[in-house]
C-alpha cells in the first residue's frame, strides 16, 4: 500500500489551499499553491478541459500529481479547482501508482474540501496502455532524450493527457522522480526556478512562447526521424502496450545515478545495439566495455551481463578477423577488461592470444613492444608464452633472437614449452646470456629460474652463468642435485660452476653430501674433487669421511695434491697431523706427489724419511738423484726413526761421486749441529759407498775445520773412531789435506783429554811430527801448534805423552801413534821417563789391538829394551 496525502486548491478571496491532509514545509507548499493555480490568462469565456500535473517538491520528499478543473461556479473569470495527490517520491520513482491516482482525480465533478484526506493506494500492476494516435512523437523524444536536455512545449497534441500519462510510464525511476510536466498551459511554467520538463499548450498560445528557452514541437505535423534511434523509443513509449523507454535489465545496467536523460539513454540504446551485434561483430565488444569503463552505467550490473556473451565473441574472432586485426582485438580488449572481474572473458581472450601466438608469432611480439603502463599485455604473457612454445620452428626462435631483451625475459619467466626451446636453441641460449645481465634484477631472477631446469648441457654455460651467480647455497645444492638426476653430471662445466659458487655461498658441506650420495662416477669424484681445496680444513675432510671407499679418498687426495701450489702444498705437509696422514693415504701410484712432498721438504722428519725410502724405489736414476741432492742436507742435519745408518748412506750411495762432500761435512758436522747428530753423520760418512765415502775423505781438512768450529770436541767414541778412519783413509789420497786437518784440529785435540779422540790423533800426530821432523820450516797453519818452535819433535813427543797419560785415551792408540811416526822409542822412553810410566807402558802392552802384526812386534820390543835400561826409570 501507498499513502497519498490530499489537498484542494480553489478560490477564496483569491487561489488558495482550500484543505489538506498534510502539512508541508513552506518551501513545498509555496509550489504547490503556484502550480495548482492556471498558467496563464484565459480570455474572455475561454474554457479548458481539466489537465494534469506532475512534478517534484523542493524538499524531495513528496511528488505531486495533480488534476485542475476550470471552476465556473465563481463568478470571477478564470478561477480554478485542484485537486493534488502527494505521494512518497520513491515510491513514485519505483513503481507509480498512475492508474489509482487517475481514478482519485477522475471525477467529473469538482473536488470538495472533503476530500483531502490520507488514502491509502494499492501499489500498481503494470497496466495496458491505449496507443496515442496521430501523434507525431519523434521530435519530442528526441529533444526529451537524444539531444542536450531542455525543457519541451508541444503546442496542439492530441490528447495530451495519454502521452504524458504514456511518457510517465515509460520512464525510469532516475528521470520519473525529477520529471515535471502539465499537460496545459497558457504560458511557461517554473519549478525551482527551471522551466517543467515538458508542457502542452494550444495553438493560440504560441506567442506567449515567444521566450521559451527550450524546444517547441507542433504536435500534429510530419516528422523525420534525425537519430538513429528514434524510432526504437517512439515504438517503446508511444506503440507498446506497457511504455518502458528501459527495460528492467537496462535499468539495472544504468543503475541508481544522477545523470542526464539524453545521455543514459544513449548509453542504453547503444549498448543493446552493440550487444546485437557482438555474435556478428566481435568488435562490438570493445564498444561494450567502453560503455561499462564509461561510468555512465552500473559497472558490476554491465559486466555481469555481458561477460557470457563477450567471452563467446572472443573464442569466434580468430575466425572472423584477420591475424593483424585479431592482434589489435587481443590488446584492446585486454585493456578494456583491466580491472572487471570477468573470469571466462579473460580466459577467452587469454586462449586467443596463445592461439594468436601459436599461428602469428609476430604479432606477438608487437604487442608486447607496446606500452603498457597499467600491466593489461603483461597479463597476457602466459597465454602468448604457451602459444609461442607451441609455434612452428625456426620460426619462433628467429623471432624471438631479434625480440627486445624484457621481451624475451618476460616470456622465459613463463616457464613451459618456450622456455625449454630457448634453453635447446643455441642462437637463443647465447642471447640469454646478455638478456640476463640487461633487464631489471627481478626480471631476471624470475627468467632465470625458469630456464634454469632446461640449462643441463655445458653449451648451455653462457646462458647457466648470471643465474648460478646468483644462486644462494640453497639453490646452488637444488641445482647440483637435479644435475645429477639428470645426466649423472655429464655437464662437467656446469657443475664447476656451480662448485665454485657454492665455495662462494657457505654451500660446499651439502654440495658435498649431494654428490657422495649420488652414484659414483669419475664425473662425480672429480667434481668431488673440486669441493676440496688444498687446506688443510678441507683436507681434513676428505681424510674423515667415512663414506667414500679408500680407493677413492686416495684419488680424490692426489686430485686436491696437484691442484695445490707451492705455498699450499708446504702448508698441507708442514702440518705433523695433516701431513703425516696425507702421505700414508697415497696410493702407490702417485709418485709425483710424493716426489713433491720429497722435494717441498715440509713434512714431519719422520713422514719425510718414510717419503723418501718409498719415492727411492721407484724413480729412475735421474730423479734418484735430484731426490737424495735435495733431501740430503735436511736428513743429516735431523733425527728419524729408522736406521738412520741405513737411510743416509743410501742417499749418498745415490750421489756417488757427484757428491759435494765440502758440503755434506758442512751440513752434517756443523756448530749448529746437535752432537749426536754430528756424531751419527761422521759414522755414516766413514760408512758411505765407495764413491761418496771418496769425496768425504778428499776433504778432511774440511771436516777437521767444521769440527774445529763446533767449539767443543764432543763427539761419541764412535763418531772419532769413524773420522780417524777417515782421516787414516786421506793419508792415501792428499797428504796435503791431512796435514792441514791436523793443523786445525791438533791443538783442540790434544786438551781434549776426556774426549775419546785418541785414535783421531793417532791418524792427525803423526802427520805433524813428520813435518817437524824433516821441513825447516813448518806451514802457516801448523805455526799455531804450540810445539812449532825449538826442538820440535822432542816438544811434540813431551806433548803428545803428557796428553795421552793424563786422559782418559786408549793406551794403545799412544803405541799406535808412536808406530805410525816411526819413533816408538823416543816416544816410549818420554813414558817410562814420565811420573807413572811403568805402569802407563804395562798398559800400552795390554792394548795393542789396533796395531799390525809387525807393530805388536815392535812396541813390545821397544817396551822391553825400555826396561831393560835401568836408567829410563829415573830419568822423569
């Protein structure tokens, strides 16, 4: 039910509100008094048929229909009587209840005060309406709704009541609430200050027109249709029997918006017109969505009506336009349809776009150089992606080697069929390389994390570089392990790669658990291999794990060994832990590395010696002696487990008689030299082969300087026993050097009294004494012995006697010095002359172990004439 308010109008002391069932505010009751007044003078017994008139409140909250009546029962001309209907503006606008209120202002008779009272009005059903017949009504719907708006008389209608009635109908609710209209006046007509949408009026009141702001239409003469839609509205307002200017759906499209008439329905009339057309044009959608973007329509109502048929439209335009214009159709509506929620018309497009792509290819990439600020062709690089994985070969790859780098990224970072034929084509392959390294780092991340699956071949490796250097760990073990799922690494270059970047990220520790758990290979270790850099960490490492077989630790080590250079190599060995274990775990084979460590010279000794005995065996002669040259100096100057006796005359067994001896005596013998090394050195010298032993002996002066140098004679029993040999051996081969090692060491010799050092001296005096003996003058050398200077040899016999009874010396090595000066007499007489001789000559006698057959002979000889001459005994 609808409330309508009633009041009456009609003279009384002049045109006033006779009653009213409502009180308005001043505002909206100040109009309706006009209104429900008669515009314009009648002339004099001019008489008029009761009119209508419609029109709004200023207040908006009523609308009034109302029906004036000529009252004749006034005596003063030109009185009237009216009656208005106020209704809720809404409901009006919604659905007016025209034929109830008709029936309320249909009485013949004038309204009575009476009658304004609330009434309460059944809500309409839609009702037929009569055509309105020799109405021309083209020009008026034109001016009302084709043209800019203005206000509208049409002068001589016929039946003015049915067309306002039709037009009211026919209206939607936006225009129906605001539309205001009399079906007679004499003269313009104003509601808040703007003249009422449409008047009728007579022929004779055409002069009062004359000012009229708005269109004047003859309502009775021929018309030409001026738009193209003309007759569409006449036939909907004026011919049909419910007048709609809009159908439901199209109100629903227009939605609830304050806009012009003209132009809403324009919008309306052009959008069924598009709509018809779209299964024959596809084109036509585009117009449609111009329409729905327009803001002229109810966006969400548009498109929701539309969709079904566009996405249709779309899946028909490969077919009905040209590839060229098919291309033009994609982009343009793809950016018409940014922004709508058109699930399946986006996904039409999207299958024409890699339709498109998969038979135009070119097209393709002449879409995406266009410039697309608000992302609509990005949109579509998936579809364009699958289509172009799909396009016929060389085609597409041609294409794509001359597209723009962002292109070609954009279009990898797509993934699928395209992005595996880039990563197989090697034109394209190398281009990735410097598409990478020019688009935008987020464009190239997701490029080329895309290619990255396909980038399994080490053709591959200009491409696989600016994305495995951005790889963090985790990425880098990922790419390393699908690798080996792959083709068991068979893309050697590829995986280096890869290994050096994880060195780079923190990544190797699970590079390296990737690549022991995969199936073992040569491929597979010498990537290992790289894992594992010449420290001593990492060497560590590969010595700890337990799941790698020996053999191939061993060859992994060897592998790491040669890629170590000088510094590294030396820092592995000189670790006693690292090198130590290292050696011990070289296979047998890798005798250049164990040359190296021989010849680097930083292992532990006992690793060093170790080294050595097993290089020996199995080099040949030439890098023997490189070896032993290299190794000897190290070995005499140090201890090593071992038999040592064993080890360093095989080392100059090797030199022979290459053999520096001036150098080895230096390196064995030297002040810096620990005594018991000396002491070891000087056995081995005297035990050396043949050859070597033979340099030794030609430089004995050189080793009685060096001991002379050490300051202290210190030396073993065994050390002087072993240089006395040497120094006896040097009698026969230079003479001249004995003399001057007896010259150095003579002095120090002779204090050495606790030293056992006497069978050194029985090969040193006697070399002196000879030369005291027989030279009138003595060398250089020997001036600093001290018995040099009066009679020599009787000086030298007190001083070599004195030196052996009051020492620890073996008595005997007096007897075999005396023999070897042959002067045993004089020598022995000097002991049995000296403080304890008897006893000191029964010692020689007991120790003659040293000397010959013939010398026993002759000592004991010698010895008993001494006793036998009584004088000797006192002669001390």
């Amino acid at each position: 039910m609808i409330t309508a308010e009633i009041q009456i109008h009609g003279y009384r002391k002049g045109h006033q509100l006779l009653a009213s069932s409502a009180v308005l505010p001043k505002d909206d009751q100040v109009v309706v008094d006009r209104l429900s007044d008669v515009a314009g003078p009648l002339r004099p017994k001019e008489m008029f048929a009761p009119y209508l008139s419609a029109y709004p409140l200023p207040s908006g909250a009523y609308y009034v229909i109302a029906r004036t009546w000529q009252d004749l029962t006034v005596s003063r001309a030109g009185c009237v009587r009216t009656k208005s209907v106020l209704i809720d503006t809404q409901a009006w606008a919604i659905r007016p209840p025209l034929m109830p209120i008709l029936r309320l202002l249909g009485a013949a008779e004038l309204p009575t005060e009476k009658e304004a009272v609330r009434i309460e009005l059944e809500e309409q059903l839609e009702e037929r309406l009569p055509p309105a017949p020799n109405f021309s009504a083209s020009e008026l719907l034109e001016a009302l709704f084709l043209e800019d708006a203005q206000p509208v008389v049409v002068f001589d209608a016929p039946d003015p009541e049915l067309i306002a009635l039709r037009l009211l109908t026919a209206l939607w609710p936006d225009i129906r609430r605001r539309f205001a209209l009399s079906t007679f006046a004499l003269s313009p007509r104003k509601i808040g200050g703007r003249d009422l949408d449409l008047v009728f009026a007579p022929l004779n009141a055409k002069a009062k027109f004359s000012d009229w702001p708005g269109r004047r239409v003859d309502g009775r003469s021929p018309q030409i249709d001026r738009h193209r839609w003309t007759g569409v509205i006449v036939r909907r307002v004026f011919e049909e029997p419910v007048p709609r200017l809009l159908s439901d759906r199209e109100i629903d499209m227009l939605g609830n918006r304050d806009t012009d008439s003209a132009a809403a329905l324009r919008i309306a009339l052009l959008w069924d017109e598009l709509l018809d057309k779209l299964d024959r044009t596809p084109t036509a959608a585009l117009g449609l969505l111009d329409i729905a973007n327009s803001g002229m329509v109810s966006n969400a109502a548009a498109v929701k009506s539309l969709e079904p048929r566009l996405a249709e439209a779309t899946r028909k335009a490969a077919d009905s336009l040209s590839q060229n214009d098919a291309w033009e159709f994609v982009g343009a509506i793809a950016r018409k349809m940014q922004g709508h929620d058109m699930p399946a018309g986006r996904m039409a497009v999207e299958q024409l776009a890699a339709h498109l792509a998969e038979c135009a290819p070119d097209g393709a990439v002449s879409l995406l150089r266009q410039p697309d600020t608000k992302g609509a062709i990005d949109d579509l690089i998936p579809s364009i992606a699958i289509g172009l994985g799909n396009g016929a070969a060389p085609r597409v790859e041609q294409l794509l080697v001359e597209a723009p780098a962002d292109i070609i990224a954009r279009l990898v970072s797509q993934g699928g069929a395209l992005t595996s034929r880039v990563a197989m084509d090697g034109g394209l392959v190398g281009r990735m390389a410097s598409v990478l390294a020019e688009v935008d780092r987020e464009l190239a991340d997701r490029a080329g994390m895309m290619l990255l699956p396909y980038l399994v071949e080490d053709r591959q490796l200009a491409a696989a570089m600016p994305i495995f250097c951005r790889l963090d760990h985790r990425g880098v073990v990922a790419e390393m392990r699908w690798l080996g799922d792959v083709n068991d690494f068979k893309s050697e270059r590829l995986s280096a790669v890869l290994v050096d970047r994880a060195r780079k990220v923190g990544g190797l520790p699970a590079v390296r658990d990737v690549l022991i758990s995969s199936d073992a290979s040569a491929r597979r270790d010498a990537l290992l291999a790289r894992t594992v850099d010449p420290v001593g960490a990492d060497v560590l490492w590969l010595l700890d794990e337990s799941r790698l077989s020996e053999t191939t630790t061993a060859a992994l080590l060897v592998s790491v060994l040669r890629r170590a250079d000088d510094n590294q190599f030396t820092a592995l060995l000189s670790d006693r832990v690292i090198g130590e274990r290292v050696v011990a775990r070289l296979p047998d084979d890798a005798v250049d590395m164990l040359v190296r460590a021989v010849l680097q010279g930083s292992l532990a000794m006992n690793a060093y010696v170790w080294v050595i005995q097993s290089v020996i065996l199995k080099v040949d002669n030439a890098r023997k002696f490189e070896i032993a040259g290299c190794v000897m100096g190290r070995c005499l100057r140090n201890r090593f487990d071992g038999d040592e006796t064993v080890v360093l005359p095989m080392l100059l067994g090797i030199l022979g008689a290459r053999l520096d001896g001036g150098w080895a005596v230096r390196e064995g013998l030297g002040r810096g030299i620990d005594t018991d090394i000396a002491s070891r050195n000087l056995i081995v010298f005297e035990k050396a082969p043949f050859a070597a032993r033979k340099t030794i002996v030609g430089v004995v002066d050189e080793i009685a300087r060096t001991l002379q140098g050490r300051l202290d004679i210190d030396l073993t029993q065994a050390a002087n026993d072993a240089c006395a040999r040497l120094m006896f051996d040097a009698e026969k081969v230079s003479r001249t050097a004995l003399v001057d090692a007896a010259g150095w060491l003579m002095p120090s010799l002779l204090r050495a009294r606790r030293q056992p050092v006497s069978l050194v001296i029985a090969a040193l005096f006697p070399m002196i004494y000879r030369v005291l003996e027989k030279a009138d003058d003595v060398p250089d050398l020997l001036k600093f012995v001290p018995f040099f200077d009066w009679d020599r040899c009787k000086t030298a016999r007190r001083e070599l006697v004195d030196a052996f009874m009051s020492s620890s010396w073996s008595a005997g090595d007096l007897a075999l010095t005396a023999y070897r000066c042959d002067d045993i007499a004089r020598i022995l007489k000097r002991v049995a002359k000296s403080c304890g001789g008897e006893e000191y000559l029964a010692r020689i006698e007991n120790d003659l172990g040293r000397l010959s057959e013939d010398g026993r002979r002759v000592v004991k000889r010698v010895i008993a004439e001494i006793r036998s001459d009584r004088s000797n005994k006192f002669d001390w």
